[in-house]
C-alpha cells in the first residue's frame, strides 16, 4: 500500500471507530497499515480524535522511524506493531483501542467467549485470549503479545490484560470492521452474563458454517 493511500484507510478506519463507539471515551489509539515487507505507518501520538496526514510516521520493521517525528508516549508501542507485522506476514493493518466491552474483558482476564455467530464467520474457532499484564512496550509484553498471537492462528485478535484490545487483520477497513465485531460480540457476551452466561456452539457448528459461506460464494 502507497503511503498517501495508507493514511486516508487509516484516517477513514478511524472515522468507523468513532462512529460505531469503538475508541473509548478518551479517544486513546494507535494504528498503522503495512506499506510493504520492510515498513509501516503509524500514527504518531496517542491520541486519534482528529488526524490528517502528518498524523503518520514511517516505521521499519526492526523499529526504526524513517520519516515523521514518533510522540515520546508513542515510542512505546513501535515494537509491538513492528512485531505483529514481522510474524504475519498476512497482516496489512494494526489498530490498538480501548473499545469498551473489550476492555472490560480485558480487565478482568476474561478470554471473550466464542459465542456470537459472527465471530464464527468472520473465521474464529476459539476465544480471543488475554495476553498477561507488563509494563508497555516493554519486552515481556511485546513477547507475550507475540506469543499469544502464534499460539492462536485463526484469532485475528488478543485482548491485554488491564488495558484494551489488539486487533489485526487485511486492511484498515477489515480490520476496523472486525474491531467492531468483536466489540459487539463483547457487549453481547456481557450482557449474556447476566442470563447464565455465552453458550457456545456444537462441535459441528465450524465446519457447516465454512461450508454454508462456500455454497454462496462459489
Ligand atoms: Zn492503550
């Protein structure tokens, strides 16, 4: 993806964000777009309420900032969007929030639950895991996110512990968009809770889904 075109997708995936309440109440985020196998965009500071296009850094992935000047807050999250990108090399967008119902789960250490049939068909078979509390940016939770993330292939998504949400995917649109799944697989699990909690799905229920989508695309 060219540069100009990566910071309109982002620019436009934020505007998604906060149309549909997926930024929290602070408007804090960060989110980049691969621009090809050596480097990323990413927004410069920590706050996305309003961005333009020197809202943007260009970053390789070992870290290094090519062009724009990284916020001294944000320095902190390089790594951890640097990381992602070098283990999937499938993944062309990164968005960090603190989506509300996510959050929520990810302060309390809760997995979300595989419950909403949506989930299903956006290609999860397992819950979104929480990735274990350390400071940020630091080794142990850039490594844990990373750990996390090869230990769950088909989870497009990890949940940190005492903070909010990673999500990852093709594009800033798929990736905004499946933000907003899993937000609303989280409002919907919570309030589930209080009905005896999320029930999953039969152990057939993936491989029918997979089929179903296949007879309508083919
Ligand atoms: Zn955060």
């Amino acid at each position: 993806m060219e540069r100009h075109e990566a910071a309109t997708a982002l620019i436009e995936a934020v505007r998604f964000l906060k149309d549909n309440g997926l930024l929290g109440r602070r408007a804090h985020a960060n989110l980049s777009a691969r621009l090809n196998a050596e480097t990323m965009l990413l927004t410069r500071g920590g706050n996305v309420a309003s961005l333009g296009e020197d809202s943007f850094a260009v970053i390789r992935l070992d870290g290094t900032v090519v062009d724009g000047e990284v916020d001294p807050g944000n320095q902190e999250i390089i790594d951890m969007h640097a990381g992602v990108y070098r283990l999937r090399p499938d993944v062309g967008a990164i968005i960090h929030t603190h989506a509300p119902y996510l959050t929520a789960y990810a302060i309390a250490h809760a997995p979300l639950p595989l419950a909403y049939e949506p989930l299903l068909r956006a290609g999860l078979t397992e819950p979104v895991p929480v990735v274990p509390w350390a400071p940020r940016g630091s080794e142990a939770s850039v490594g844990g996110i990373l750990q996390t993330a090869q230990a769950h292939p088909t989870v497009p998504a990890v949940l940190l512990a005492n903070h909010g949400v990673l999500v990852y995917h093709v594009s800033p649109a798929s990736t905004a968009s499946l933000l907003g799944t899993l937000e609303e697989a989280a409002e919907l699990s919570a309030r589930a809770a209080t009905l005896g909690g999320a029930a999953g799905f039969p152990p057939e229920a993936f491989a029918q889904v997979k089929e179903r989508m296949a007879a309508y695309r083919s």
